[in-house]
C-alpha cells in the first residue's frame, strides 16, 4: 500500500496574476512518500498537536492542508474511518473554496482548490472524478509547478506511477526556487522508484540531499538549529518545516534505495544522519536495529510492530525487563511470538489501562483470544459469521483479502434510517442480524424502500460504528465504542 | 437516436462518470467497467467510435452501428484521438507520443495537451513548450514553436488558434506557411473557444471564447490572413464583444466551456456543472449537476446525463 504525504511551505513568490485574483502567498506544496519501512507512524501527541493546528487554522490552505495531513495521521495507525472522514472534510473545504473563488473571479485560487479537491477524492480512492479534477486544473495552471505536483501525488495515490512521473516532470521543469526544485525532484524520485526506474530516481535522491545539505541552503540551516526544528510533518508549513521534512524523507529514502541495492553502508550512513536530526526517527532506529529506542519512540507503529514480529525469531535475548510503554510493547510481542497468550494478555492488559483507545493494542489483545484462524463468510452471512469476520479482520491473508475484495453478499438488513426524496432513497448505515454496518457515504438508490429490505454488497473492510459515537468537540473527531463492517452497497430490493 | 453502449448493472451511480459524445449515427454513453474500466473521452470517426481510458491506458474501438468492439492497450494516458480514415490515433500525454492504434508511436513534445485533424493532418499542441506539430504519414513533418501554456487549441482549414488564460490572448497561427499570424487580446482569462459563424468569402471567422473570470461569452471576429483581408479591401481584427453588451454577468458563476452546433450555442461551468444554453441576448440554465463530459451537443439540441440516464430537454429555442 502506498500513500502521498503533504507538506506545504510558506513562499515569498509573488502571487502571479489569473483573473481578479488576490492569491494568497501561502502556496502548498506536495510530496509523495510510500507507506512501508520509511512510514512513520502518528503519534497522539502528533494528531493532537495537529488537531490544535486544525484549530488554529485560517484560510483555505491551512485548513485543507491540516484535513489531509491530519487522514494521513490517521492512516498510518490504521484509522481508515477516521481518516476518511478527515479526506471527506477536506474535499468539502476544496469544493466549497472552488465555487467562491469562482464567484470572486479569482481563477488562481479556483485552480488551486480544484487541485486539492482531486487530491483528497484521490485519497478517497474515487479516479475517475480525481482525474477529471487534476485535467480541470491542468487547464487553467499548466504552467504551475505546484499544481502539476500535486497531480503527481494523486497519481501516485491511485496507484498510476508512470503518470505520477510525467507530471512530476512538468513541475520540476517549471519550478524556479532551490527548495522548489529540490521538493519536486524527490516527488519524481518517488514516482521514478515506483516505476522501476530507480537508476534515475537514485541520481535525483542524490542530487537532492546533497543540495539540502550544502550551503545553498545555509540560512535555513541556521534557522533549523535556532529553532531547534526537527518535527517531521506530512503537511508542513513553512520553509523550516519543508526543509527539515524534506530532508529526512529524501534520506530515508535514499537509504531504503541503497538498502535494496546491497549498499547497506551507504545505508547506514544516510540512516545516520537522519538520526543526528531526529533521534527518535523510528524508520531509521528500526533499520540500524535499535528496537528499544525505537519502541520508545514511537510504541504503537503498526510498521514498527510487523517488522519487529518478522525479526523476533533471530533475537536471542528474552523478552525485555522494564515498564516503559516501549519495553511492556516489545515483551507482549515476544510472548506472543512464543505462544505465550495469557502472558501477552496480562502484558497488553496493562498498557490497554493507560491507552484504552489504541488500535493497535486492540488488535493484537484480540490476537491473543484467536483460536482458529480467520475464514471467510458465505454468500449469505450468519450475524455469527460476520461477528467472527470484524473480530479477525486483521488476520486474513492476503489471499483471502482478495477473495473477500472480490465476493458479493446479500443479507436481510434494517437500516437506521431512510430518507426518501425524488422517488429516490438514501441509506448509510444499519445492522444485519445486529452486526453494525455502514457505507463509506449516504448513498442513493432508485426506488422507494423501507428500512427494512435485502442489501446486495461488498465487505470493505471494519470501521467505527458511528451510532455508538460519543460526540467530540468542534474541531475534534468522535470517539467510537465498537465496530462495524464497511459496505460497499451494489443493490438493494 | 439515441444509442447507449452499455446498461446500468447497480441502483448507484457516481455522479461523474459518464463521458457522452454526439456521433452520426445518435449519441453515445460511454459508462465505467464496460468499454474501459473508467471512461475519460470518447473520440468520433465517421462509422467508428473509440472510448478511451486515460488512466488504465485502454481504448475501446466500436465498429457503428455492429458495436463489434475492439479493446487494446495504449501508451501512458491517452487523453484526446482522432480518426484518420479507419486509423485510430490517439495522444497518450504521459508518454508522449502519438500512436497509431496498431502502427507508429510518434515522439512530441513534452506535456502534449492536444491533438486536431484537418485534411487528413494532424497538429498537436505541446503545453510545456508551446510548440504545434503537423504529423502526416506517421511522422512530424514540420514544428513551429508559439507560447506555452495554452488552454485550447483549434484548427478551422489553415488556420490554429491557442487560447492563453495567462495573458488573455488568442494567437493565431498560418498552418500552411506554420508561422504565428497574430496576437490578440481577449476578456479576462479566457480558457475555452468555439466557432460560432463567419468564415466565409466576405466575413472572417467569429469565434465564442468562454471566460469564467468576465462570466461572459466573448464574441469574437477571428483574424484573416492578410491576402483575404486585401481581398476584401479592408483589414479587420478582434473585436472582442462581450455578449449582451451590458456589465452585467452573463453568467451566475461563469462558464469555462463553451460548445457550437448549428444553433446550439451551450456553455457549461465546470465549478459548480452547470449547462446553459446561450443567445446573443440572453442565457438560461439546462441542468445543473453535470459532469464535464456528460454532455453533447446534437444537431438538434443538447443531450446529458443526469441521475443515471440520458436526458434530451426540448429544445428551448
């Protein structure tokens, strides 16, 4: 699974002239990282420090960039209802800023938001109308590097790396800054890497960090150690913050490459100095295999978690003593490795007291009660064997995730609601046999039904149940109590 | 006629998905996961049809009116066609190529935005450089570089026009000699253009230029060559009206596509997926909630798809 991340940066670049514009300075800029060993996973306190950013945010850019970042947050710890509900929020802001800046005339900002509302329906995995949106802005800003990049990142999102490329090109070709170019050279590199061209994409990671770390950008440098700057965000803002995001990705990522390549001592060394920025960067504490430095870190990476499980078995020591939520996170993985359930319970019972919300700690204390491996239900599913499918979720192979991607079901469903209008009916969610369920979106269907009717449909995959939601407060996402099963509706009778 | 290529297997429909096209035998739809997986375009020859897929990098060749169809993979992201005879050439912008379905992959230049036929030639207008090529017989035959960035290109016999939103200017361009014959200014940002008339012995060529920022049609006399104009004694340029003559909107939130049939002057607004039908002196609202290439325009009217079918209004003049 890949994924773009976002960050932005403040630009004294004079705003250029499209219609009766008062463009804002502020432009964002894209970069595109893939999920896997160089992920970093989302801290609590990084949502909420983003989530305070939400809060302060002013201005359409801010906003949307914080949504987006803040559904990326949530995907790295596997939140996927909560992230789109982010992606969801943000593509609302998008569409809403491309009709008043067309009322206003100002065709600047409307290419600008068309560009961030492609992105965020890319996000959420809709591309044909992602698509139209990136031709729409095409059309008005061929000659803006910024558009062109996020073209790419949504390319990249959707899977079509070649495309990514092309248009990552375009924005290299058309950026003019030194911090511009480097940020799009390592977008292309991204797409150049996901395209097999990695040969190409190895010279640009070159290029790029041997730039950033030259004296071309010494006075961001200066400002780096003035302002002791080392967060590393998806949406960054600022300068300070591009250049210091920019530099960790485009390290890691050179060092995955070289990783791939059998250059593990170039590796290391790029590893290395992402460390000397950020001490506590996991992806690279985890690559130069300092695990209780990483875990302390960062405890509830779920990367974090499936490469420490993959190197168990070549670990020699016992579980590590200690009560730091780091060594309480490696000692439950290693019990379990081992067979060792009622002792991993007792461990993540533990920590599940201080975090009671936390996905990860949630699915591997379920781990600890599986005893037959996960199967998948039939064609008409019992309540039980839908119960059974949300609890092992997490568990199905690959294969069987194929499968389930690929099979269609029909249950008898009450649905919560339905609102009828137009000889039309809208529905988003309801239980089937009292197993929770809802759609990614209210959806509509011709023809008038009653709540109670025959649903035909795809498992998706298990969310939050929002009717168990307690309410949050502005600005920040509900908090839910249980489960439910992520439908994509193909019929109703 | 109407003539749909596939049916609705689901009660849901996304909203922006369709591409209809108007062909010579009736109108076609175009919808996801039949023809091509996601339709983005749809190009017309005489007795063929092709769907394209610019992400999946397919194409679909339907033989009218057998509907005997053909798919077959394409170079990366092929966004715009044009039939030549039976030949099928499509431009797949992120390679940038031109390909003949089943021959020749013709190099362009970079960011390739679209692809015109006249006569039997095809020109393609490059975005990053600016530079117009004329392909015939499978090969760039001749290049001339205008400006980048533009945001349409149209051909009328020998004559280019490039429409800039940047700047606010048609350039036109002599295709027989491929040199820039001229430079004008017109509205605000203009982005889209059509012919609407003219183009005879005695009048230039009028052409419609949609532009959201003025939420107006400009109606705009297009250049001549000089040897025309010295034919008719007298030497015109753009005149650059704004329809209805008055300061007021044309258009609630302007438009930013405009299409001509005949007497079918249509205009969209992309923003908000507004269909309008215009006059000199006044507008009116089709349907709202249309995607950008959910509609076409018939000899007889406008046809659209709105809520999982295709609607032919009356045809209000």
């Amino acid at each position: 699974m890949r994924r773009a991340l976002l960050f932005g940066r403040r630009t004294s670049r004079p705003p250029r002239r499209l219609g009766a514009d008062g463009t804002s300075a502020l432009i964002l800029l894209l970069l595109a990282f893939p999920l896997g060993a160089q992920e970093r996973l989302a801290s609590d306190f990084e949502i909420a420090q983003m989530e305070q950013q939400l809060l302060r945010a002013k201005g359409f850019s801010a906003q949307v960039s914080a949504r987006l970042n803040l559904g990326d947050l949530r995907a790295t710890r596997n939140e996927q209802s909560l992230a789109r509900a982010e992606y969801l929020n943000a593509s609302g802001l998008a569409e809403a800023e491309r009709l008043d800046a067309r009322r206003e005339s100002a065709m600047s900002r409307y290419a600008n938001a068309t560009s961030y509302a492609a992105l965020a329906q890319a996000k959420l995995g809709r591309k044909a109308r992602a698509f139209e949106l990136l031709e729409e802005a095409a059309r008005y800003a061929s000659d803006d590097a910024e558009n062109w990049n996020l073209y790419a990142s949504a390319m990249r999102i959707l899977g079509h790396p070649r495309k990514a490329a092309a248009a990552a090109r375009n924005a290299v070709a058309l950026a003019k800054e030194p911090l511009d170019v480097a940020i799009y050279q390592h977008a292309l590199a991204t797409a150049l890497i996901e395209s097999g061209e990695v040969d190409e994409a190895e010279r640009l990671l070159v290029t790029v960090t041997e730039s950033l770390r030259s004296s071309k950008f010494a006075s961001l440098q200066r400002d780096v150690a003035r302002g002791e700057a080392f967060e590393v965000y998806s949406t960054a803002r600022g300068d300070v913050a591009a250049y210091v995001s920019l530099l960790n990705r485009a390290q890691l990522r050179l060092a995955a490459l070289y990783e791939q390549r059998g250059q593990t001592s170039k590796a290391r060394t790029q590893y290395e100095r992402v460390l000397a920025a950020r001490s506590d960067d996991v992806t690279a504490l985890t690559a130069l295999g300092r695990w209780a430095e990483a875990f302390e870190a960062n405890p509830f990476s779920p990367a974090l978690v499936a490469t420490y499980r993959r190197v168990i078995p070549s670990i020699s020591e016992g579980p590590p003593a200690g009560n730091t939520t780091g060594a309480q996170m490696r000692r439950a993985l290693i019990q379990l490795a081992r067979g060792e359930h009622r002792a991993a319970r007792t461990t993540l019972d533990g920590l599940l007291e201080k975090f009671p919300a936390n996905e990860t700690l949630r699915t591997l204390r379920r781990e600890t009660e599986r005893k037959a491996a996960p199967t998948l239900p039939g064609a008409t599913p019992t309540a039980e064997e839908l119960r059974a499918l949300i609890e092992t979720f997490e568990q199905l192979t690959p294969e069987q995730r194929v499968t389930l991607d690929r099979t269609t079901f029909t249950s008898d469903v009450v649905f919560t609601s339905a609102q009828v209008a137009n000889g039309q009916t809208t529905f988003e969610s309801g239980t089937i046999g009292g197993v929770p369920f809802r759609f990614s979106e209210p959806t509509v269907f011709n023809g008038v039904f009653d709540v109670r009717a025959r649903l035909t449909y795809r498992i998706l995959g298990r969310t939050a149940d929002v009717s168990s939601a307690s309410s949050g407060r502005a600005g920040r996402p509900p908090s839910f109590d249980r489960d439910a099963l992520l439908l994509d509706p193909a019929g109703v009778q | 006629m109407k003539r749909a290529l596939v049916l609705l297997l689901f009660a849901t429909t996304p909203a922006f998905a369709q591409v209809v096209a108007s062909t010579p035998r009736g109108v076609v739809v175009a919808k996801p996961g039949h023809e091509v997986q996601t339709p983005t375009a749809i190009v017309v020859g005489r007795d063929r049809i092709a769907v394209l897929d610019a992400l999946n990098n397919e194409a679909a060749i339907i033989e009218q009116p057998s509907g005997r169809t053909t798919r077959v993979q394409t170079a990366e992201t092929p966004i715009a066609g044009a039939f030549v005879g039976r030949d099928l050439y499509v431009l797949a912008r992120d390679a940038r190529v031109v390909q003949r379905i089943g021959g020749a992959r013709i190099a362009v230049a970079a960011d390739p935005a679209f692809l015109r036929e006249s006569n039997g030639t095809l020109y393609v207008y490059s975005r990053a450089t600016g530079t117009i090529e004329e392909i015939a017989n499978d090969r760039v035959t001749r290049r001339v570089t205008v400006a980048p960035f533009a945001s349409d290109f149209e051909i009328d016999g020998r004559v280019a026009y490039l429409l800039y939103p940047r700047d606010a200017r048609i350039r036109t361009i002599d295709l027989r000699a491929m040199k820039t014959t001229g430079v004008v200014s017109v509205g605000a940002v203009p982005v889209d253009m059509a012919f609407a008339g003219g183009g005879t012995a005695i009048t230039a060529r009028i052409l419609a230029v949609a532009d959201p920022s003025a939420k107006r049609v400009w109606l705009t006399e297009g250049t001549q060559s000089t040897v025309q104009a010295v034919a008719r004694g007298f030497l015109r340029g753009f005149l650059g009206l704004g329809l209805f003559g008055s300061r007021a909107s044309q258009f609630p939130t302007g438009v930013d596509r405009v299409v001509i049939r005949g007497k079918q002057w249509i205009a969209y607004d992309s923003s908000s997926g507004t269909l309008y039908r215009f006059t000199k002196s006044k507008s009116s609202v089709i349907a709202k909630g249309i995607a950008p290439k959910g509609f076409a325009v018939t000899a007889d009217g406008v046809v659209y798809w709105k809520d999982g079918k295709l609607v032919a209004p009356k045809n209000a003049q």
